[in-house]
C-alpha cells in the first residue's frame, strides 16, 4: 500500500514509525513531515491544509490511504475532499468532525447519547453568561466553542476567574469567533484519562489508554501546554474503567453519529476524568492525542497499517490488537521560554546516540535540519519514548536518554509518571 501521512508533529513521526514496519507498505509520503520523518519516509512540501493540492498529489501518486494527524484539517475537511476524489482517508468527515470542532455539538451529541458528562450551558451573550456565573458559583469550567489550539478551556477557582475568562473570550475575543459562543459547565474531579478507539463508523476497537502532563512545570503547575509528556494505560485505567469508558462513551456517541447519517471514522480520542462513579466524559477528540501517540503506538504488537486498512474497508467487527507487556513511557523536550515566547535555532547533539538506548525511540517534533545538524524549531522539539518491562523502567529509561542528549536551550517536566508510581 501506499500510503501519506500529513502532518509535522511527534505524532506523525510516531504514526509514520509504526507504519513503516508494516509488511503491507509500499511507499510512505509524510507531508510536510519533519527531520524525523524524513529518515523514514518521503516528505513531500505540501502542508496540512493544502486540501486541493494533497488531492492532485494523492491522485497522481495512486495514494492508497490518508492519514492525517492533526484535526485541523479534518475539521477543512479533508476527508470529504479526498474521499470524493476515491482516495481512502483514515479520518472523519468535517460533519463528524465536529465533535472536536464544536464543543456545542459534542455535548448535544452526549446527552442525546446518554453519556455521563459534566452538565452544562450553551451561551451566546456575555451578560447572560455572567449571569450565569453569579447564580451557580465557582468551581466552574469556561470553554469557548470552537477551536482554540487547546487554549480555549478556563477551569475557573473563583466567580472573579470565571467572569474574567467570559470577558476575555467572548467581549474580547482573545480566540477570535471561536469564542462567539461559549459552554459553561460543571467542573468534575479525579483522575484524567485519554482513551483512545479506531472506528470504522459503526465499530469501535479500543486502542489504548494514556494520561497526558498537561501542565508546563513539574508538581502541575504553570500554564496548560500541548502536553509535556504520557506514560501508557496509568494504574487508573483499571479494566474496569476501559469497559466503561468503551461501553458509555465511545460505543453510544459512534452509535448516535451513524444514526445522524454522520458516521465516525478514524481514531477517537475520549477525554474522561475517572471519579468516585466512574469515567465521565471531559471532551472528544477527532485524532490521536499528542504526546499520547508516541506513547501508546511503541507498545502495539499488531500491525498498525492493517487495523487502518480494516477500518477504511468497515471490517473492524473481527479485528483485534495486541499489545506488548510492560508500559511506556513519553517526555517531551521542549524549547525554553514554551507555551510562552522561546528561540529557534539552537542546535541538538547526540541524538544518534540517545536513539540507540534500550527501549529507547526519538520522535521529531519541532526539529530542522541544516546539513548534518538538527535544529530546534518549535515549541515542542522533541518526544522522547521509552518503554521497559514495568513504568519504573520506563521512566529510569526514558530521563536516562533525556540527561544524555545534549541540548542547552531544551527543558522538559522532571515528574512524567510520578503520580503512577505512588498510587
Ligand atoms: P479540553 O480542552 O476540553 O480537554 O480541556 C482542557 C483541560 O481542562 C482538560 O484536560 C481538563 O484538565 C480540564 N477540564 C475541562 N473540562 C473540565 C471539567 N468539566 N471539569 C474539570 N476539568 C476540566
Ligand atoms: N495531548 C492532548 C492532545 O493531544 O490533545
């Protein structure tokens, strides 16, 4: 098969990883993809929301299946444009995709579902907003409605937070329309989990769980991030939970969208906070979490392009997936002065090396290459995996890589998976 891949991040590199070993590749095309990717794959200069022009190219090359990475362009609707034009697409239609696109339309579609959520209201004047805020209290969770690149959440301590995130995102505009409206909604406690599923539309094939370290600084503290690193199925992710979080969440929200005639396909990345009574849906995500990808990909037996292949032909009923034993392990390096302002440039040594470790794969993220040298080039650089027979050694594995790459203007979390260890 030939296949393209389209992003630059730490998650593609992952994805094209795991789908290079496949024995049904013919060709891998990443784009743009990044130094990384490169090593692997062909990256072809065309960028994520180059919709038109990854058509015309995926004609031309006879692509038999599109991977895109991030929800971006699934949202523009990449899927839609490709699959119009006969090309197979492992990502949902703009409609479905909207259930990360619209945080309206993802609550509608889980009450109409049944799914255990955080209640919740929908505005779209400021005023009555506050008004809203006064009556119920705080704690209280602000999210604008739209895409906001992960930044459009506020989990409000106090009625003054409250008020200033309604003020900054809807009076302001500080995420521009997708803050025209906004949801407010109950906060809920316990432990996070992403939970992720391959679907074909009508059947979901659970595919491993992460807990992401959302947070810039060590302990959770400092401002929300991309995510600065995952460790592999965390000790809250008990059978259990996953049953549940397959049973209540995923299933019934597939279930609902086909019956809508909005089918999903592609990989579903719930959200959930496990309380006292069990997982509770946070959010949908339309693709692979980012650094949960690099996390969760290393630790796959099966074959990941033939799971792909079985979801884009609607046969995911019969397919199974089997894992390695141990855990794993995902610190992202990122470049100093991230999610605030920081250089580019700086060069990274070692990377040859760290690479060979045990257990030990470097994914690219924000990387350049210039001749032999690679570049920092972003604000999440680099993710580093490892994976080992127990978390403990994943861990030891996985900062023992981080002390040995030489690298003066990167940092990363001191803490990924410290929690697990304790609980
Ligand atoms: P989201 O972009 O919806 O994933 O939200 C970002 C982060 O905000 C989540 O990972 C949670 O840590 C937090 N969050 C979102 N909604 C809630 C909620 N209802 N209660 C508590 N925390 C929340
Ligand atoms: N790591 C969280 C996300 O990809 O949204």
């Amino acid at each position: 098969m030939k296949v393209l891949i389209i992003g630059s991040g730490g998650r593609e590199h992952a994805l094209a990883w795991a789908i290079a070993k496949s024995p049904l590749l013919t060709k891998l095309y990443v784009a743009p993809g990044n130094p990384g990717t490169a090593k692997i794959a062909e990256n072809i200069p065309l960028r994520a929301l180059d919709i038109p022009e990854i058509v015309e190219f995926s004609l031309k090359n006879a692509i038999d299946l599109v991977v895109p990475g991030p929800e971006v362009p699934l949202v523009a609707g990449i899927a839609d444009a490709l699959n119009k034009a006969g090309i197979a697409c492992f990502g949902p239609s703009a409609a479905a995709a909207q259930l990360e696109g619209s945080k309206i339309y993802m609550k509608e579609i889980a009450d109409a579902a049944g799914i255990p959520t955080a209640r919740w209201q929908k505005f779209s004047e400021a005023e009555a907003a506050h008004d809203y805020i006064d009556a119920i209290g705080a704690p209280i969770v602000i999210k604008a409605n739209g895409l906001a690149a992960g930044k459009g959440v506020v989990v409000a301590i106090t009625e003054d937070e409250a008020h200033d995130a309604v003020t900054a995102i809807m009076e302001e505009k500080i995420h521009g329309m997708a803050g025209a409206s906004v949801i407010i909604e109950e906060c809920l406690t316990g432990e996070e989990i992403s939970l992720f599923a391959v679907c074909d539309g009508n059947n979901a094939l659970f595919f491993g769980t992460a807990a992401d370290h959302k947070r810039v600084g060590d302990g959770d503290t400092g401002p929300n991030t991309g995510g600065m690193g995952a460790i592999f199925n965390p000790p809250w992710a008990t059978e259990n939970v996953i049953r549940r979080g397959m049973d209540e969440i995923i299933k019934p929200a597939l279930a609902e969208m086909a019956k809508r005639g909005q089918p999903f396909r592609g990989f579903l990345f719930a959200g959930l906070m496990v309380g006292q009574d069990g997982p509770k849906l946070i959010e949908f995500n339309v693709r692979f979490g980012d650094p949960e990808c690099e996390t969760v990909l290393p630790m796959l037996s099966s074959d990941l392009l033939s799971v792909l292949k079985e979801a884009v032909e609607g046969r995911l009923d019969k397919a199974k997936v089997k894992w390695k034993q141990g855990s794993a392990a995902t610190v992202v390096m990122c470049a100093k002065g991230y999610p605030g302002a920081y250089a580019t440039g700086s060069e990274i040594f070692g990377l040859d090396e760290v690479g060979e470790l045990p257990g030990v794969t470097v994914f690219h993220a924000g990387t350049m290459a210039e001749q032999d040298a690679i570049l920092a080039n972003g604000g999440r650089v680099l993710a580093i995996n490892a994976v080992g027979n127990d978390l403990r050694e994943a861990l030891s594995r996985v900062y023992a890589a981080v002390d040995q790459l030489d690298w003066d203007d990167g940092f990363c979390r001191r803490d990924i998976g410290r929690r697990a260890l304790v609980s």
